[in-house]
C-alpha cells in the first residue's frame, strides 16, 4: 500500500462508521412505519433541503459532469442549467400541495399509495402498476449506484471491484436498516455539506494555482475556443481537442430535458411528503436551489480546470474530479474530496433503496397481504425487504454495465411515466384514474421503447432523449384518457387543500 493512500483510507473508514452510528443513533427514535418510511413527516427545512438534494445528484455531480465538461467545454453544461431550472420548479410547484395532498390521502406515505386515494381507484389497478415501475427502475438503479461505489473503491484502493462494491452495499443497508428515512435524511445533511465543501474548495484551489479566471479562460482557449462555446460541443480526441459540431436545438433541448425528470423521481419527492411544515417548504427551497447551483457550477469548473492543469491528457475523462483532487492537494485534504464523491454516490442509491423497500411492503405486503399488520410486523418486514432489495441489486452490480447510460435510463423513465400524471393530480381537480394509468403505462412504455422507435423514423429520426417524448406521449394520454374516461373523484381536492393551508402567520404541522 502506497503511504499516501493510508489517510485516504482513513478518512473514508470515519466517513462510514460515522454513517452506521447515526443509523444506531436514530434507531430508538424509529417506533413506526410512518417513522420508517418518512421520518414521522417531521424534517426540518434544512434536513429536508440538504437531503433532497444530496439525494438527487448522485455520483454524476463528481464524475460525470465534470467528465463531460472536460471532454467538451462549456457545452455541455446545458445539463446543469435544465437541472436548475428543474429544481426550482419542483420546489416551487410541487412540493407544497404534494406535502398536504399525502397527508389529506389517508397520510400516504408512499406515491402509489396517494394516487390511489386521490383517484379512488377501488381496482387498485393504479397502485400497483405505480409501485411496479418504482421497484423495478429503482432495482437497477441501485444496482448502478453499487457499480459506481464500487469502481470508486477500486480506482482509490486497487482492492478488485467486487469488494469494494460489497463494502459499500454492506454500509448502506446497515444503517438503512437501523434508522431509515430518518437516519438517511440526517447522514443526508452531512453528506450535502461535504458535497458543497467539496464543490468549491477544489475549484477555488485550482483556480489559485492556474492564476485565476483570466489564465483558464487564456489556457482554454489555447488548447480549443470551441472549449469556451456554449453552442459548441468540442471533441476530445487521441489526447486532443477539436472543434466539435455546433449544438442544435435537439441536442439543447435534450439536455435542458433533464429537468423535466424531477416532477416524477419518488426518491425526491419523499423529501417533500416527509417536510414537518408547509411553512417550512419555502427556506427548504432557498437552500435547496442554492446548493445546486453552487455543487454544479463548482463541478463544471473542475472539468475546466482539469483541461488546463492535468498533464498528460487524460483518457478517461470521469476520473478528472479524482485526479485533479490529487493532484492539488495533500493526502488528507484529498481524502474528504474523495469522501465527497462516495456521498454523492451513496446518498442517492441509498434513498433508492428505502423507496423501492417501502414501497414493496407497503404497496404490495400491506395493501394485499396484510392489511391489517401491526407497525411492529411492518417494520420488521420493511427492514427485511431492504436486505432483499439490494442484495438482487449487489447481484446486478457485479454484472457491471454502463453506470452513467442506466442513470439517464431510469431518470427518463421515472420522469415521464411519474411526473406527468403526479402534477395533473395536483393541479386538475378532474383528472380520472383512467387518464393516470394511461399516463403512466404510456410513460413508462415510450420510454423502454423508444431507442427502437427512434431508429424507424427513418429521415425523421430526432435523436432526442427519450425524456421528451416520454413526457408529451404521457401527458396527451393522461389528459385525454382524463378527459373522455371514467369520472373525476368525487372528494374535492382542492377545496380540502384550501381548509388545511394555514393562514399567514400560522405554522401547520402535519
């Protein structure tokens, strides 16, 4: 073992003990499934913020963007803008009327859970077409979290990609187990904080050392001005960079598309079902579309800065954050910056896992199974089921696979067949259960087919992300479907929402 690695270790063995002791900590306070599944609905708006948003980034905020940028320039930050852009649109809309909605849903504490009681759906058809596309997409989703986990181990350690993905799965569920939503939440905040020293120490450091914005911008374009074009995508390639193809609107749009995604992605949104206060959502958002503009303005930097600073160039451009961070600073520093990348990828595969295992127990167990099961029995089979869920998981990581092309898979997949449907529910009184699992199938199915379908458009092939047409084909189905199919709920919702928004001045808490 080199003698620089050993602090490395070091600081990674702390990070994850730490983790497993506030599982310990917390598990006392977990007497519930409610408490199990979302924290007792009593996050506070920092928590919630911090944890939302750790949650959604994953181990793309340090490997991939930052590779992408260092491949292409400035270009191809067009992501990040439409993940901004997103962000704020999910706080902003969907957030608080989801945090009142589940709550006047029979306290739903899963989503399959409140589209049911939204759309008194007694076929519960709807629940579980819902709850299956949840578990499946966050099965292997977890499963790409795990393969990143465990390449990072073995790039920093050369300990084989099968034990550093064990030793990473094992973390997880240990304190998963013990704490849940709550404890998840909580490790969530001092991963979020770790994320944004991360985000902008290493940037700062670099741009210290090159001499500042001027001597980047003069390094960047030395090397290619396609570098410094937002309309361009520069090419990196045999250790150089070209002049790339200027981006069309498809490929603009494609990237601003991410951001649709967050309207649909169940491990967010539990964020907002689990805040103690629609009171609180506000700040929560603050801090929230803060943190994400720093986190991802620090990562496009680093993939800048890495084009100036690394010599020779690199081959494989995700390991860019990682060799800049050894390069820049000293073994123990480097370990926290490190330590930051395993947050990011942990806080999202572990959020992934709690919903997928939430929703197998309570969407299938305890809806059809046992209805009438004690919180006891339902924590004991919740905890059981988030053993099983990542060890099909673990099973799929070994395989290995694309980390980053499931990433944008799933995100697609979860964006279009949840997303469209969940702000209707939200926003159109007399939307059916009809247009929702239209919407939904139609989602999902576009989606999973769409790389086939593209290709037979022949002339009019449009390369576009799947997001896209996911999102237009669920919506036009979901509001046609809503519109000429079954009746509107015979609850209203949005006069019940009206009776529980509190007056100015007043605090609700669910």
């Amino acid at each position: 073992m080199e003698l620089q690695t050993i602090p490395i270790m070091l600081v990674f063995g702390i990070f994850m003990i730490a983790m497993i002791c506030i599982g310990i900590a917390v598990y006392q306070e977990t007497q519930t499934f409610t408490d199990f599944a979302l924290g007792g609905r009593r996050l506070s708006a920092v928590v919630a913020a911090l944890s939302a948003e750790a949650s959604d980034m994953s181990g793309w905020l340090f490997l991939g963007l930052p590779g992408a940028v260092y491949a292409a320039g400035i270009g191809a930050t067009w992501i990040a803008v439409g993940l901004i852009i997103g962000t704020y649109l999910n706080w902003r809309f969907v957030a608080p009327r989801l945090r009142t909605y589940t709550e006047l849903a029979n306290n739903s504490v899963t989503l399959p859970a409140y589209l049911e009681e939204r759309f008194e759906d007694r076929s519960r058809m709807l629940r579980i077409i819902t709850a299956t596309v949840i578990v499946v997409f966050f099965t292997v989703y977890v499963a790409s979290g795990l393969v990143a986990g465990g390449l990072l181990f073995d790039q920093i350690f050369r300990v084989g990609f099968q034990f550093g993905v064990t030793v990473f799965a094992v973390v997880i569920v240990i304190y998963s187990v013990l704490g849940g939503f709550r404890a998840m939440c909580m490790s969530h905040s001092v991963q979020g904080t770790l994320m944004l020293l991360a985000a902008c120490a290493l940037p700062l450091i670099g741009l210290w050392q090159l001499g500042g914005f001027g001597a980047l911008h003069d390094a960047l374009a030395d090397k290619a001005p396609a570098l410094l074009d937002m309309g361009t995508e520069a090419s990196l390639a045999d250790r150089r960079w070209t002049a790339g193809e200027p981006l069309g609107a498809i490929a603009v749009i494609s990237m601003l598309a991410w951001g649709l995604g967050y309207f649909g992605q169940p491990h967010i949104l539990a964020r907002f079902m689990g805040i103690r206060s629609t009171h609180d959502i506000p700040l929560a958002r603050r801090i929230g579309v803060s943190w994400v503009v720093v986190v991802l303005t620090g990562a496009s930097l680093v993939g800048l800065l890495g084009i100036a600073l690394i010599h020779p160039t690199l081959t494989e451009p995700e390991t860019v954050f990682i060799v800049l961070s050894s390069q820049l600073a000293n073994p123990w520093f480097t370990g926290v910056l490190l330590v930051a990348v395993l947050a990011a990828i942990k806080s999202t595969a572990d959020s992934q896992l709690l919903v997928a295992a939430t929703s197998l127990t309570e969407d299938f167990f305890h809806a059809f199974l046992n209805r009438r099961a004690s919180d006891t029995v339902l924590l004991l089979t919740v905890r059981a089921t988030v053993i099983g869920v990542a060890l099909v998981a673990y099973l799929i990581a070994l395989s290995g696979g694309a980390v980053l092309d499931i990433v944008a898979y799933a995100w697609a997949g979860f964006g279009a067949a949840i997303g469209p449907v969940l702000l209707l529910s939200l926003y159109w009184p007399r939307m059916t259960k009809a247009g929702a699992t239209a919407g939904i199938v139609t989602g999902a199915l576009t989606v999973v087919l769409w790389e086939d379908i593209d290709p037979l458009l022949g002339p009019f092939q449009t390369g576009v992300y799947a997001m896209v047409p996911g999102v237009l084909a669920a919506t036009a189905a979901a509001l046609f479907f809503g519109t000429f199919v079954g009746r509107p709920p015979m609850r209203s919702w949005v006069g019940a929402m009206e009776k529980r928004t509190p007056a100015r001045g007043r605090v609700h808490r669910g």
